[in-house]
C-alpha cells in the first residue's frame, strides 16, 4: 500500500510543477492528503476485485483535478457524515474545504468507479 501511495504523491507532485503550481500553494499539501487517502482506500477495499488501481491527473491554470480508478464496484457515498468511511470523511472535508468537488463516476458496464476531485487554484 506504501509504494502505491509514495508513487501517487510523487507522480501529482512532479505534475504540478511542470504545470508551474509551487509546492507551497495552499492546495498542494491538501491535495497530496486527499490523493493518499483515495488511493488507500482503493488498495484497502478494492485490492481483492481490482488489484490494480489508476491514477489520473489534469490541469489548467485554475485546477487540478486528479482521479483514483479501480475495478471494485461499490460506489461510496461521498457525504461529509458517512459512518464508517473516515478516511472519505477527510477527504470531503478538505475538498469542500478548499471549494472544490467530488464525484463518483461508475464505468459504463458498472464493474468500477472512479472518484474524481477538482480543486481550484
């Protein structure tokens, strides 16, 4: 779990340098949390359905917004208040936090999800 979640931190922190985002923007340091967190998640949960998870990044020059798939198809409820779902819980806060949004997106055959962040910079 370790390695995928270091790989998913360095991969976002090298995207948004080339995008010319320093690390000291309010957003990155959240950004990097919420990032752990869903790709935890996805090797906690899902690993016995989808043992292999993706990460997607986009930007501009007013957001970053990244996305953590995996082929697990349990959708969770992306409510501040969820019982059970801390680490979704940390998530929704920083997010909303920060004013940006979240969103579950299931694949067209309803086999997995992504869950997709948008953070304003």
């Amino acid at each position: 779990m370790g390695s995928a979640v270091r790989m998913a931190r360095e991969t976002a922190e090298l995207a948004l340098t080339e995008w010319g985002v320093s690390p000291r923007h309010p957003a990155v340091g959240a950004a990097l949390l919420i990032l752990s967190e869903l790709v935890t998640n996805s090797v906690r949960h899902a690993a016995a359905l989808s043992p292999d998870i993706t990460v997607v990044f986009a930007g501009g020059p007013d957001a970053f917004a990244f996305a953590v798939h995996d082929r697990h198809p349990y959708k969770p409820p992306l409510h501040v208040t969820a019982p059970g779902t801390t680490g979704l819980t940390t998530v929704m806060e920083l997010t909303l936090g920060l004013g940006g949004t979240a969103v579950v997106r299931g694949d067209s055959d309803d086999g997995g999800k992504s869950i997709w962040i948008t953070l304003p910079l």
